[in-house]
C-alpha cells in the first residue's frame, strides 16, 4: 500500500468506496488525515462495516475539506455532475483521483501510462512484463485491476507502468507520465464525454504534463491520433515516437509483412517476427507490441532484451484467451470485447467462427462487423442485444437465439464438433457490456471458461 502523508492533519473526502476508492481512504488515513467517505450506495456503505468514518456529502462543510477523491466513475461534467462535485468546486475544494494521489506520494518513482479505446490493457501488461523480465522494479495497475494506491512504494528506483481511463485522465493534475502511451481512438464513453471531441480531449490528457526529456507514443493507424501525433511533434516538449501496423512510421516502431521494425535510429531495423509471440495474435495486437516496445526502448531496455519478453508474453486473460481445445476446435475467450471495435479485432483473426455474442448493447450495434461476417459460421446470440444483432445479422448469417451463455456454449460446441471444420473456433467476442447477465466481462469471461472445462471433463470422461 502507498501511504499519503501530504494531507496530514487536515480533512479528505473519498466518494465513491469501490475498490480504488477503498484503497484511497486506507492510504490517506495512513498519512494522518480524517477521512470522510461516502457511497451513494446503502449496501456499499453498510459493507465498510466501520472501517472508514462515513461522511455525507449533502451535510458536509466543503470549506473545511483539503480535497475531494473521486472514483472515476462518478461523473463530474457531462451529462451533470455529482451534487458533491458541485459542492466542492462552489468550495474551492480540489478535485483530484487516486492516479494523482500515487504520482505525489512517489515523486521519485518513474511513470508509464498506457491509454487508448482499445488495446490498453494488454499493452499494459505487456510494458510490465518487459520491464520485469529486464530485472526492474515494476508494479503494474490503474484501471487495469490493481488500484493505484494498493500498489507497493518504488521510490527512485521504481517503475509505476499505469492504465489510465479517459475517466481517470480528466482526474490527474500534476503528474507527469515520463512516457506516455495512446494506442488509438474511436468512439466510446460519449455518455460520458458528451461527444467525440469531449473524449478526445480526456484521452490527450495522458500528454498534459509532459516535459523535455519525456516521451509520447502515439498510435497514427486511426486520425485522431494521427493529428494529436502531428500536433505534438510541431510543438510539445516531449520526444513522439509514432507507431503503426499499416504503414512505415519515420522515427518510430512499425509492422511490416508481419515483422517489428524499429525505425527510430538511423536506419530501419527488424527485431521482431510477430509470429512468434503466440498469445498476441491479429493486427490490433501488434499495435500493441509496437507501442510496448517503443516505451522499453525509451526505459532503455535492451532491444533483443525486449523482443524476447515480447515473445515470452502470456497474454492476459478475457482477450483472446485460450480457453481449451477439443477435437480440434479452439475456445478463445474474448470476454472483454465489449464494443464492436473491439470484436472486429477477433473476427479479423479467425476464418471459422462459431461467434456468442450479446449483452447490453452499445451505440452503433454491429452493423461495421458486415465485412467480417463471411467468417462466420454460426451465431449464437444472448442477452438483450439478442434481437438487435439478428435483425443485424438476418440475411446474411445463420443464427440462434440461445438467451444465455450456458446455452450458446453448448449449442456452438455441438455445432463446431459435427461439422469438422479446419482452423475452427468457439469465439466469446460479444460486442457489448455484460451488466444485462453479469457482474462484470471477468464474471463473464470465467463462466465461458468453466463452461469450457465442463465441456473438456464432459469428453474425456467419455474416452
């Protein structure tokens, strides 16, 4: 845990008491200070069981609060703000995450922040990985599970390798990532944002603090980051090393016919066959191996150091991960598609799918995966996008409305092992959020995988 010494003696207040927001209050009631949280929950704040000493926000003194921690889920913008928002700006009241609150209380430490629609996670891991496996101090979280403050103090010889949502970016005041990552933007979380120019905005925060002898990794696939790349370039302080997967990057890491080139010395050269990091199949994840091992390079890791973690890497779990084989037939767990974007990705990797998708629908549906669809064999559609993806799909592929995951699995089990097809998969990519049937897209992810060990007891027992 990082202790937060620097409100010692005066009064914080932490809304919102999920995981990072617990972790908050626990690290700044250790620097000395009182701590009033809250949660608009009942259940959530009767769960505190007295651990924390509960504030209302409604009939607290903002006057007398040195800061408001905001969970990044509450919103503090569009489309309204939190009433406690309100009332701590009316204040004075700084408003601040617990991202920033690691960033002041380990000032000596080095940052990493990944960012992007898409892909962050796994860039993220894969930073870490390369970072460990070059025998560095390392700690990876933010939003990729690990909240910012339960992670262990680094000090000077430390690496903080973070994820950072848009809603978490828009909480950060002064901390300055060394190098700082964005993959890509597409729409998502307008909610949120309001529009694309409010997420984008959110999303270019990663760079805000930026200074000579930093640098900025930016992916040039997509124009929005194409346009963030060449704005930095005419005059941020920071060194930008583009990436790309489609076409060479001057000065940066591209793809080329399946190899890792790194152009930013003098001449262009190759370290790395793709090929040969088996658990980041598909474009999008060469994406993310480029921007990953961009931000190595600029740790000054060793670039054979690098390429090796890069083949070493075990993927991380609900993106495309090997959930088992039987008979031949592959079940890859995608659980954490919950966009089409993000589904897109998958398909583009598979010929013979026998594709379960749904859950809560997102904005667009998957009316842009029409060009993939020739992939598919099957579709096997639950939750409450069930009827929107088969008006979708109607016409063009066969489908079944199978309800819930239990049911999918086993109908595209049976399906894919009569049918015999080569290079066949069970593909988990559902194209939505998961909250209509679960918890969350790990809850998901973990029931296709315990359905998929059922399957596998299922057959051997039957040998």
């Amino acid at each position: 845990m990082i202790v937060v010494d620097g409100y010692a003696g005066r009064r914080v207040a932490i809304l919102g008491l999920a995981r990072s927001g617990r972790a908050a209050a626990r690290s700044v009631a250790a620097g000395g200070a009182e701590i009033l949280a809250w949660d608009d929950s009942p259940a959530v704040r009767e769960a505190m069981g007295g651990e924390i000493q509960l504030g209302d926000p409604a009939a607290t003194d903002w006057r007398e609060v040195a800061a408001l921690v905001l969970s990044p889920g509450i919103p503090h913008g569009f489309p309204e703000p939190h009433p406690a928002v309100v009332r701590a700006r009316a204040a004075g009241t700084e408003i601040i995450g617990d991202i920033e609150l690691l960033g002041r209380a380990q000032p000596d430490a080095r940052f990493v922040g990944i960012t992007g629609t898409n892909g962050k996670s796994t860039t993220t891991a894969l930073i870490g990985h390369i970072v460990a496996e070059a025998g560095r101090r390392v700690e990876i979280g933010g939003n990729l599970g690990t909240p910012a403050l339960s992670l262990a103090p680094l000090g000077s010889e430390g690496i903080y390798v973070i994820e950072t949502s848009s809603f978490q970016l828009e909480l950060i005041a002064s901390l300055a990532f060394e190098i700082a990552v964005l993959l890509n933007i597409t729409p998502d979380h307008l909610d949120r944002h309001g529009d694309m120019e409010g997420y984008t905005a959110a999303k270019r925060r990663i760079f805000a603090n930026q200074r000579a002898g930093s640098t900025a990794i930016i992916g040039i696939d997509d124009p929005i980051c194409r346009d963030i790349c060449e704005e930095l370039r005419r005059g941020g302080p920071a060194r930008v090393v583009p990436i790309s997967v489609k076409e060479a990057a001057p000065g940066g890491v591209y793809v080329e016919a399946g190899w890792l080139i790194d152009a930013t010395g003098s001449q262009p050269v190759r370290v790395l066959d793709l090929a040969e990091a088996e658990r980041l199949p598909g474009s999008h994840n060469w994406q993310n191996a480029a921007a990953a091992y961009a931000a190595a390079r600029a740790l000054g890791i060793d670039a054979d150091q690098a390429a090796r973690a890069i083949r070493s890497f075990a993927g991380l779990a609900h993106r495309q991960e090997l959930a088992g084989e039987i008979d031949g037939v592959r079940y890859i767990n995608d659980s954490k598609a919950t966009n089409a974007e993000a589904t897109e990705k998958a398909l583009a990797c598979y010929q013979a799918i026998y594709w379960i998708a749904g859950g809560l629908p997102k904005a667009g549906g998957i009316t842009s995966l029409a060009p993939y669809f020739g992939r598919l064999r099957h579709a096997y559609l639950i939750g409450a996008a069930s009827e929107e993806f088969a008006a979708t799909l109607g016409g063009s592929v066969a489908f079944t409305r199978c309800g819930d995951l239990a049911a999918a699995v086993a109908a595209a089990d049976a399906q894919a092992r009569a049918e015999r097809v080569a290079g066949a998969v069970v593909l988990l990519s559902p194209a939505c959020a998961s909250f209509d049937q679960f918890a969350n897209f790990e809850a998901r992810g973990d029931a296709f995988r315990q359905l998929v060990a059922g399957l596998s007891a299922a057959q051997s027992g039957g040998q």
